[in-house]
C-alpha cells in the first residue's frame, strides 16, 4: 500500500510539473531557467512515458488508468487557447511527442503489468507444474 501511494505522489508530482511548465510560457524568469527542456521533445517523450507508465502498471481499476490521458489532453487544450492569444509562443511540435510518449507509456506499462502478473502465477503454482529451467 505505501508503494502505491509513492507512485500517487510521484505521478501527481509528474502531473504539477508538467502544467506548472505549460502555464509558465513568455517572459517570466522561471521559464527561462527551464526553457531548454521544455524545447527538448525527447523531454516531453519520457516525461509523458513516466506520466502513463505508472497508473497503467500500478492501478487495478480502469478508471484509474484513464487518468493518463488528462495530461495529454490538458496539453493539447493549453496549446490550443495558447494559440488564440496574440504574443505567446505556440510549440505545436511538442504535442506529437506528448502523444508519442502517452502511447509508449501505456504499452510499457501494460508490459510491467503482464510480467508482474506472470511471476506472482509462477510463485503461486504448486511442485507438479512444469517450470522451466532458465
């Protein structure tokens, strides 16, 4: 129950920042100083890897999973308004990697869920089924 509630903390840890970063674009010193990861895709890529990786392997209910997709929807909803206002710098370019990510964190995610699956069965079945050696 404590690893879960790391991972909660983690993941919303992951969630803050990411809309912390959205909503600090322009002029203010706080961004400059992370501007140049949030120019980087391969940061955006992993980041959202993590953001989808961790409720998809971590969390039983379906409905848990599916918060993995607000990150990306959040993003490309502040994108959009972003572009409706005159001055503010537009990285359409960024959303294609969140989305990337998001698909490559659900698919590593559904990995780490099927391996930890399949070991708790191996730990559980008795001395007369065929385990293999290696």
């Amino acid at each position: 129950m404590i690893r879960i509630n790391r991972l909660v903390y983690l993941w919303c840890l992951l969630i803050g920042g990411i809309f912390l970063i959205s909503i600090l674009r322009g002029s203010n010193w706080n961004y400059h100083s992370i501007a140049v990861w949030d120019s980087s895709r391969w940061a955006h890529f992993l980041v959202y890897v993590l953001v989808a990786a961790i409720p998809v392997a971590a969390w039983r209910y379906r409905r848990d999973v599916a918060f993995c997709l607000v990150p990306v929807m959040m993003n490309i909803a502040f994108e959009f308004l972003l572009a409706h206002i005159p001055g503010s710098v537009i990285r359409t370019q960024n959303i294609s990697a969140d989305l990337y990510g998001t698909a490559a964190g659900i698919l590593l995610g559904l990995n780490i869920r099927v391996m930890r699956n399949s070991a708790k069965s191996l730990n559980n079945s008795g001395p007369d089924v065929f385990r293999p050696l290696f």
